[in-house]
C-alpha cells in the first residue's frame, strides 16, 4: 500500500488514475449541465436546425468524429513505408 502511494506521487498530477476520473468526471458534469441549460436559455437560431435541442452537443461530437475518421483515411493515403527516408546506398538502389 505504501508503494502505490509512493508510486502515485512520482506520477505527473495529470497521469494519475484519480486526476483522469475527476477529469472525465468534470467534464461529463459540465457537458449535461450545459445541455440542459438549452431549456432555460432561449435560443435564438439563425436556422431551423439551431433550436433543436441539445444541436451544439450533437454538432460538436459528429464533426469531431468526422475529423478523426478524416485523418484515419488521410493518414491511409499519405502513409510510406517505415524504410522511405533510408539511405539508398545502404538499400542497394543507386537510381536516386
């Protein structure tokens, strides 16, 4: 027991396993608490679609999600092999 909490004092404060619980905690809290608070503001949308309830969270988790996906696929596009930047004269192709 003594060691663990050794160990956990060597950590960085944001490494921690409790420092990420409170992290993921706080920030799940501050997320419904700022959906809901669409029921006591009144929006003021310059399109249909920007009442709807809770858009922001719903808009904000789709275009991030489409980030990622978009950079898996570009990263699929753009990858090289792990040998690409070798020098030729090791590989044997004198061609370059």
């Amino acid at each position: 027991m003594n060691q663990e909490k050794k160990k956990s004092e060597e950590l960085h404060w944001l490494v921690r396993p409790s420092t990420i619980k409170k992290l993921w905690k706080g920030g799940l809290t501050l997320l419904v608490v700022l959906v809901f608070a669409g029921f006591v503001i009144t929006p003021h949308p310059h399109f249909s679609i920007d009442g709807t309830f809770g858009f922001y969270a719903w808009y904000g988790f789709l275009s991030c999600a489409f980030m990622v996906i978009g950079a898996k696929a570009f990263g699929i596009l753009v990858k090289r092999d792990q040998d690409y930047y070798e020098d030729k004269e090791k590989t044997g192709d004198n061609n370059a």
